[in-house]
C-alpha cells in the first residue's frame, strides 16, 4: 500500500504561481511513475505532469513551458510548480503513484482556484 498526501492548494490571480506537494509513504519503493492528475467541474480527469523513476518527466500540452515537476527522493516528495496561471488551470490536483502489479493509488486531491 501507498499513501498520497497533498498540499499546497489554494486561490491565486491569473499570472501567478503556487507549488503542489504530495508525500508518499508505506511501500515507496514499488513506485514506478508518480505525478499529477486534474479535474475541473463537469470534465475527466487529466494528466497534468508525471515523472518516472529515472527521473523522465512527461507535461501535457496544456501546461508545457508554465509547470515543472521535481522529486526529492530522500523525503519521498514530488512537487509540482505552476507559473502563468490560467483560469483554465483551475481544479482539483490529484497526485498519482502507479505502483508494481498495476496498483495505482491517489492522494485526496488539493483544489487550484485561479482567478481572472
């Protein structure tokens, strides 16, 4: 079992920036790709950023060049750093483990409120 827990949620101006954080614990090392996923009202839930254990990350279209995703494996943390908010950006942040044997587990999600 993996735990996921996230901080760093909150309400920001179009233009501005906060940083996600998710902190895992339990069985860490059968993490195999942990990153964040979104959800805004009425739509599915979409990869936002991921990165792997060799330290590849992977962005999607919508947020290349604005959001950066980093690890810090000694406190067995992924961040997530958004710059140039969109009101477009606004939802709820799920951070992702994918685990051995296809386990797949989320955190409790953080909401991201970005203001026009």
């Amino acid at each position: 079992q993996v735990q996921l827990v996230e901080f760093g949620g909150g309400l920001v101006q179009a233009g501005g920036s906060l940083r996600l954080s998710c902190t895992a614990s339990g069985n860490t090392f059968s993490i195999g790709t942990i990153g964040w996923y979104r959800q805004a009202p009425g739509k599915q839930r979409d990869m936002v950023a991921t990165i792997n254990g060799g330290g590849r990350a992977d962005y999607s279209d919508s947020v290349k060049g604005r959001f950066t995703i980093s690890e810090d494996i000694a406190k067995n943390t992924v961040y997530l750093q958004m710059n140039s908010l969109k009101p477009e950006d606004t939802a709820i942040y799920y951070c992702n483990a994918k685990a051995d044997w296809g386990n797949e587990y989320w955190g409790q999600g953080t909401q991201v409120t970005v203001s026009s």
